[in-house]
C-alpha cells in the first residue's frame, strides 16, 4: 500500500505498560496475523489556518501551535509541516483521544517525517498519546543516533524498542510504523518491519483523557522536542 507517494507500509498492531526496553541485541521476528484494517484518522499536514482536517470526516482535526511553518513535501504530497521549537504541537481536538485506544486488539500508528536537526541527544517525541506513566501509552520517538522506535504500554507491561537497522539523522523522508498485531508489537521502518524477541503481551491500552498529539514534549525535557517535518499521520484499528 502507498501512503500519499511514500513508501509502502503493512498495517499491523500495537499495545503498552511496564518499563522493559528492548535494545539492538535483541533478536527480531517477522510479524503474522491480525492486522490493524480500518483507519480511524488520518492526517495530510496540509495545513488552512493553523487547522489539518481529519480525513476520515471525523471530528479529529489537528490544531497546530508553537513555531512551525509549511514547507514542501515528498511525492504527491505537495506540502508538510516544519516543526521548529519549543512548544511546538500539533494536537487532536478530541476531549479524551478515547477513539485512540485500541484496548486488547490491533492498532498502528502510521507517520512520515523527515529529521531536520541530528538526533545527538534526548529522545525526541514523533508523535504521542498518553504520559509515561498513564495507565497506557502509545507512542513513537528518536534515539540518540537516529534509530527510530515505539513504547506500548498496556496494563500488563511496557516494552521500549528500536527498529535495529537504520538511522534517520539524514534529513530524507521515512515511514514509521508502531504496532501491534494480536500479541506481536512491530516497528516498521520504510517498509522494513522488526518484532522484538521477548517481548510479551503487554495487555490492554487505554489512555484516558489525553489527546493524540505530534511533534510534541508532553512532560519530560526539551530534549524530547522533535525537530523536523510531518507530511502525512494515520491511526488504524
């Protein structure tokens, strides 16, 4: 499937809790069964009037604040969203995000972005529904190096994990995909999908009263803040 002239991404599923992270050691597994099949929202970061509209004709839209501009996009979309600086944010206008939690079934977080300042330090923050300690978390962010990964929490367990391949500190545009698939919890980078060795069921997500939100600290430090472009988001279930 292409995402809007990226590259094609499967869709698979995800879930969160605990605290075990899940390093480049650890060995990876293809990904079966379930997939996550209809996208509850999705986003072109096309923006009229600090507005991205869902489009899925639900009442997801996307408000943007802090310091971003338009800038150019990749394929056939036409333009993207710079985030900048602190605060920058883009967020869902839902009251609780509720639509956003999968429970105990498949999900995927779908983002295409491209990294505009080297990822040296921190753990810069794509895109994130719920805290670090909520109940349940979903959310996708940078490491030191440029390897991208996922943290699923669920109220069984939270695994942190990274896609053990590539970096993205090259200023290109890449597909990032954090799921889980029935029990299996998958990253997919540019087509390229890894389950971690070990990781168990992290068993039902739910985050409540936080929105969906990207390019975005929510807590933490500075150092989580993302700088870079968004050209397209989608959440599926």
């Amino acid at each position: 499937m292409n995402i809007h002239g990226f590259p094609g991404v499967r869709a698979v599923g995800l879930t969160v809790i605990g605290a075990l992270a899940i390093g480049m050691a650890t060995a990876v597994t293809a990904a079966t069964s379930t997939i996550a099949a209809t996208t509850v929202a999705s986003w072109e970061f096309n923006q009229v009037g600090g507005v991205i509209p869902d489009l899925q004709a639900g009442d997801d839209s996307l408000t943007l604040s802090g310091r971003w501009s338009s800038v150019t996009g990749n394929g056939t979309d036409t333009s993207a969203i710079r985030f900048e600086a602190t605060p920058s944010s883009a967020t869902t206008t839902a009251a609780n995000g509720q639509r956003f939690n999968p429970g105990t079934g498949p999900f995927e977080l779908t983002v295409v972005f491209r990294v505009t300042k080297d990822v040296t330090s921190g753990s810069p923050n794509v895109a994130q529904h719920g805290k670090f300690n909520d109940p349940g978390q979903i959310k996708m962010q940078l490491a030191r190096g440029g390897r991208a990964g996922c943290r699923i929490k669920g109220d069984r367990a939270a695994y942190l994990f990274y896609h053990p391949t590539a970096s993205v500190n090259d200023n290109k545009w890449h597909t990032l995909t954090c799921a889980r698939n029935d029990t299996d919890l998958t990253v997919t980078l540019d087509g390229v999908s890894f389950s971690p060795a070990g990781a168990e069921n992290p068993g039902a997500i739910a985050v409540a009263n936080e929105p969906l939100r990207f390019a975005q600290r929510l807590g933490g430090s500075t150092s989580d803040q993302f700088f870079g472009d968004i050209g397209f988001a989608s959440f599926s279930e």
